[in-house]
C-alpha cells in the first residue's frame, strides 16, 4: 500500500488517499459540532416558543439527561451526560431557579447529589416531547428510517470508542 492510500473499512484495496480521507474526517468533524451547536438553537427556540426565558438550552439539556435520576456533577460526566466544563456552574444555576435539589452526600461529604424539582421536570417534559416530535417528523418524511439512524448511531459509537482509546493508551 502506498504512502498516501488508506485501507477501506473492512481492510480492503484503498479506497481513498490519505488527503482524501482527511478532508472527509475533518468534515465529518465540523458536522458533529456544526449539528451540536444547531440542536442546542432548537432547544432555545422552543423554549422562547412556549415563553420559558430564564433557563437556556444548555441547562434544559442537562435537565433532559438527568431525568429521574439523583446524581453527582461527577456521575454527569462520566455517564457523558455532560460534556460542558462548566458542569458546577449550571448546577448551582439550576439549584437557585428551583428545577433542582441539592443534598450533600451522607458518604462523601465533599460531594452534592442533585435531582430535578417538579418545575425542573416540567423542562425535562419539553424536552423529551420536542425529540419525540423530532422522531416523528424524520421518520414520516422520509428524512432518515430506522436503519440510517441506527447506522448512523453504530459509527458515531466506533468513533467515541476509538477517541476513548486515544486517551487511555497514549498518554
């Protein structure tokens, strides 16, 4: 194989030089973050529709992915709930608006528990019924069927699972 020519997934002939395959990781990469940053304006937009101004999208994120659960800023990063650095900060928000409670951890005092109040449910709610229409509409209009999302979703796993093992074995 040369230089500039990669293997195809499966370990086959070449498929694509190496500056191909780059131009396309790279895109592949603007799109995660491009789709990322787009998901976050349709969060807002929703919640300026149903006139829910104190909270952002950010926060409303967190509180979809916390759910019914009780847990830990810690537990929110490592469950990838959370990628945000500013993890405590929204928390603490959170607390003071009243969408969550807070409790010190009888174990690990150093630690807070955190779950939602009903008015934090309530945003979760909108949440969850804005993806579900999300689902509907992709679905019924063709935009994308069950198994373009789940391969979708299949490769987007190989990637975490390849940068997760970037940063266990290389440092």
């Amino acid at each position: 194989m040369s230089l500039h020519s990669l293997p195809d997934v499966q370990g086959g002939a070449p498929s694509a030089t190496k500056h191909e395959y780059m131009s396309v990781y790279l895109d592949a990469l603007t799109l995660v973050e491009r789709l990322h940053r787009l998901l976050l304006d349709v969060i807002k937009d929703e919640f300026e529709r149903v006139g829910v101004l104190e909270i952002n999208a950010v926060q409303a994120l967190l509180l979809f992915n916390i759910g019914d659960n009780e847990v830990t800023a810690g537990e929110l990063k490592t469950r990838g709930y959370y990628q945000g650095s500013n993890v405590s900060y929204n928390l603490k928000k959170l607390v003071e608006m009243g969408y969550m409670h807070h409790q010190r951890c009888e174990i690990d005092r150093r630690s807070v528990r955190v779950r939602l109040t009903e008015k934090g449910r309530a945003v979760r709610d909108v949440v969850s019924d804005l993806f579900l229409g999300h689902a509907n509409g992709l679905q019924e209009k063709g935009v994308l069927d069950m198994n373009g999302l789940d391969e979708i979703a299949t490769a987007l796993r190989r990637v975490e699972r390849y940068w997760t093992d970037q940063i266990r074995y290389i440092y």
